[in-house]
C-alpha cells in the first residue's frame, strides 16, 4: 500500500444553534463520524485537524489537555456508536456514570453523586436502577448499553450532545425524550437539579441536515 495523506473529510461547514437538531446525513464512510470525533480531539494521532470550530465562543479546534477536559462529558456531551466499547468493562456502569459527575462537579458530595445516577438510570428506563448501577456492562443487554451511554451522556446537562449511533440508537433517544418531557416525577431533594438537561434536548428528530 503507497503511503500518503488521505483527505477523509474536505469542505463541511455547518452551525447549530441553541435548541436545534442537526442531522448530519450521508453513506457509509463519507464523514459523519470522523467530522463529530475531530471537533472534541477524539480521532487517532496521526491525524490532522485543520479549520476551526467555535462553541459558546471558545475555539474548540486545538484545545489540549484541561481545556478540552472541561468540555468532553460537561458542556458537551456525546453518544459512541457502540456502547460495548465505549464503556470500560472492568468498572460498573454506575461508577463510569459517577466518574463523569466527579470529573467536572468535584465539590458534590457522594451521596448527591449517587443519587444523580440512579435517577438517570432511572429516567433512561434501566429497570432496577440500583442493581444495575453495579453491574458490568457485560451483564447487560445491548439495548441497556445503549441506555447507560444516553445516561452518561446527559448527565452533566450538557449544552450539546452529539451523538454517532446507529438508526436503532437515533430512535431510543428521541423516545426517550418525548416520554421524559411529558412525565412528571417528584422532585428529589438535591443539588443538582433532575430535569435540567432535557432543556438542553430536541423533543422531536432533526429539522436541518
């Protein structure tokens, strides 16, 4: 195979604004993923990343170390494709879910961080949210990986979520938010405030793409 520089992705330009859906539409291997993993430094580390992208007026192309820290999992947060191998297999779904509130709110209390996440769990329809907050995420079937990873996503109220799931992912989420914003649950007495992130959500599928 000749060595050289292949141009995965050329030319995508596109803006999201606050409370919109934007799909990103297109065939196998045109982009989509590659364009979504190199606006949060997520692709390998021979590639390069040129152009710039502004979020809430921060250039995100180029953030390091801290700087894109703050960002991953708190103000933006996103859905992998495949749950299995997003998740670490060797920690329990409820302590990778804890460690994302840890990360960005490291002032909050255990028993508050506990809490949170068994209330998404709860909210993402995990049935037993407490068993299963120590489970691996081989005990689990595929649809509750799906499950854990929108919970995880969501749980620092993010600003924006992206996310690079399959068709069958798509569909869980949006149900997930049009049964979640028409339901109303007793507020939980803590910090953090439970419904806050479905603000942040589209309560129906992509209006641009």
């Amino acid at each position: 195979v000749k060595a050289g520089t292949v141009h995965a992705v050329r030319g995508v330009s596109l803006d999201v604004r606050r409370g919109e859906v934007v799909g990103i539409v297109g065939e196998s291997g045109s982009g989509k993923s590659a364009t979504m993993l190199a606006l949060l430094g997520l692709l390998a580390p021979n590639a390069r990343v040129g152009g710039g992208a502004v979020f809430d007026g921060t250039q995100v192309i180029g953030l390091a170390g801290e700087q894109l820290r703050r960002l991953r999992g708190g103000r933006i947060g996103m859905i992998f494709q495949d749950p299995m191998t997003s998740l670490n297999p060797v920690l329990t779904v409820g302590r990778q879910i804890a460690e994302t509130i840890e990360v960005h709110q490291p002032t909050l209390r255990a028993k508050h961080v506990v809490a949170r996440v068994q209330e998404l769990l709860e909210m993402v329809a995990i049935p037993n949210a407490v068993e299963r907050m120590r489970a691996f995420p081989h005990e689990l079937s595929g649809g509750q990986q799906q499950r854990v990873a929108l919970a995880r996503a969501l749980v620092n109220h993010p600003t924006v979520l992206a996310q690079l799931p399959e068709m069958r992912q798509r569909r869980l989420a949006f149900r997930f938010r049009s049964r979640t914003s028409q339901r109303r649950k007793h507020h939980r007495a803590h910090p953090i405030p439970p419904r806050q992130s479905l603000r942040h959500q589209p309560r129906r599928p992509s209006r641009r793409r």
